[in-house]
C-alpha cells in the first residue's frame, strides 16, 4: 500500500493561497509507440498555484511545469500504484509518455482551459506565449475567436531573426499567375488566400522577411517601411489585384522609380505591361531612401537592384 497521499495533498493546500482551477483532460493509451491509439479518458479539476499543481479525488494528480513550462512532470497516486508521466508542450497542450511501477507504459496527452488549447493569433504569438515546438506547421486565428477569419493552418519559421514568423507566400521568377492555396508551404508554390492574408496583415506588428533559394535573407520592419501607409502594400497576393508589382515599397516622392526599396511579388496577370515580369517576379530591392534592415546580399552593380540572383522567395510577416 502507498502512503504518500496524504502527505502530498496536505503540502499543497497549507500554500493553497492564490490558486486557480483548471480544467484537466488527459487522454492516454496502453502501448508506448508515440501515437494515441482508442485513448482512455480522465477529467480532473486541477488546482494551479504558479508552477505547481495538484488534483485531489481517488487518486491525487500532482506535479509541476518545468524549463518554463516547457516540460510538464506530474505523478498519479492512489493507494494501489503510482503512475508517471513526462511530457512537452504543444501547441494545443501536452503530449508525453507514462509508465507505472509494474512496468507498463503508453502515450498520453493534456489539454487544458488554461490556455493551452486556445488557439493564438499569429506565428509571433505562439512563440511569445511559450508555445512554439520549432519550425513547423500551427493553427493561428489572427483575427481573434468568433470574429472574420475561421482559424487556419499556417508555417511557422520560430528559428530566423529572432522567429514568430508567418509564411504567407511562396512565388518564384517564370510563372505567369499566382495561386492561392489552402496551405502556404515551403515545399509548394502559392500564395495566401485574401481574407486571410487581410487578418493576418492588420495583427502583424513588427515587419517583412524574404527567405531565397540560397537562404538569403532580407527584413524590414514596419517602422522603416510604415505598414499602415495603403499606398505601401496590396490586400490581396492572388492574380485579382490591380496595383503593380510591388508587395511593399518605399519610394521617394521625387527620386522616381529607380530609386525604390521594394519587396516585389509579381506576375504576368498582375503587372501585363511589364515586359521583365519574368525575371523578376519573385525579388526585393534595395535602392531607396530607406534601406533594409537585414540585407544578406551585400554590394551590387546595380545598388540594391539584385533580383538577377533571385530565382524564388519565401515571404513571410510578424
């Protein structure tokens, strides 16, 4: 017979000010192979006082976040057994592996109303939040629960500059249209569907990333290229817009048009009367009055005008 219960339980609650409830369900199967195959099931009211927490019924839940609440660690205990579990964070919780003291084990996840499950509004925001698990593929709603937008798949690149950026692009030179697609990947050309693109445009507050073929980076942030000026963007990356080839542009007002730093996502149906449509179609620019941030491409011949080593472009917004 255990005996640890009471002990665990009465710790907990003598520091039991300034707790909140949460509400627990762990999902978990018998076979240790890293999916969660016909899962049992348990709700449990779990009590959080910072990073620890605890849940009290026929069996006591306790344990706590780690690493900033990166990693979760919690025991279950009743008077027949203990059962452990480890696990790391997700974007929609906490998924991990269990074993017991009679040797068995299995997958199990958590999913809480803390937040874990709440889907966030943009890539940067899954990364401020502590949610982000890399590179990869997230849920974002930028527009907020209920409101426009349903929330919807995107890619998330969490490792360059500083991370929490959103893929809304892939356009490479040579191709006559732009096509949206449910999926913005790395792996296939496309663009974001407008009202999406919209969305995730008004909730992004910090800039513009160009990723080449060669990963070769460009950035400029929204204070040196003011986002909210309507002249400096497009509101739609699919073949309906009208404006010219520029995605975002900073033009001097009398320098004329050679004189430009520009993130270019052009096509044949949208710019028809540019005859260098093809070999420019997917570049950026860096020869106005206000230059980049982050610039990998060094000096040129022709200034900031380097789309002539420029094949494709990933975009990406935070």
């Amino acid at each position: 017979m255990y005996n640890g219960i009471n002990g665990i339980s009465v710790l907990f609650f003598m520091a039991s000010f300034n707790c909140v409830a949460d509400n627990w369900t762990i999902q978990f199967d018998e076979l240790l192979d890293g999916s969660i195959e016909n899962p049992s099931e348990i709700l449990l009211d779990a009590t959080v006082r910072k990073e620890v927490f605890v849940a009290e019924e026929d069996t006591i839940t306790s344990g706590s976040y780690l690493f900033d609440k990166k990693l979760i660690s919690f025991s279950r205990v009743n008077e027949y057994s203990v059962r452990y579990y480890l696990g790391t964070k997700k974007e929609y919780g906490y998924v991990g592996t269990w074993y017991d003291i009679d040797g068995r084990s299995g997958d199990w996840q958590l999913l809480s109303d803390s937040g874990n499950n709440i889907v966030k509004r943009t890539c940067n925001e899954i990364l401020k939040t502590g949610n982000s698990v890399g590179d990869g593929y997230y849920t974002i709603d930028p527009d907020g629960e209920e409101v426009g937008v349903e929330p919807f798949e995107v890619y998330c690149d969490m490792t360059n500059q500083d991370g929490g950026w959103t893929l809304f692009a892939y356009h490479k030179d040579n191709i006559a249209s732009k096509n949206s697609v449910e999926t913005v990947s790395p792996g296939q050309l496309g663009v974001m569907e407008k009202m999406r693109w919209q969305a995730l445009l008004a909730s992004s507050e910090e800039g513009i990333m160009t990723i080449d073929q060669a990963g070769r980076k460009a950035m400029v942030t929204f204070s040196t290229m003011n986002k909210t000026q309507e002249k400096d963007r497009i509101e739609s990356l699919a073949p309906d817009i009208v404006k010219a080839q520029y995605l975002w542009v900073a033009q001097h007002p009398t320098a004329g048009v050679n004189y430009v730093s520009a993130i270019i996502i052009n096509s044949q149906d949208t710019s028809q009367n540019n005859t260098n449509y093809k070999i420019n179609g997917a570049s950026v620019y860096n020869s106005g009055h206000l230059k980049f941030d982050v610039w990998e491409y060094g000096s040129s011949p022709y200034g900031g005008h380097v789309y002539g080593s420029i094949d494709s472009l990933q975009y990406y917004i935070k």
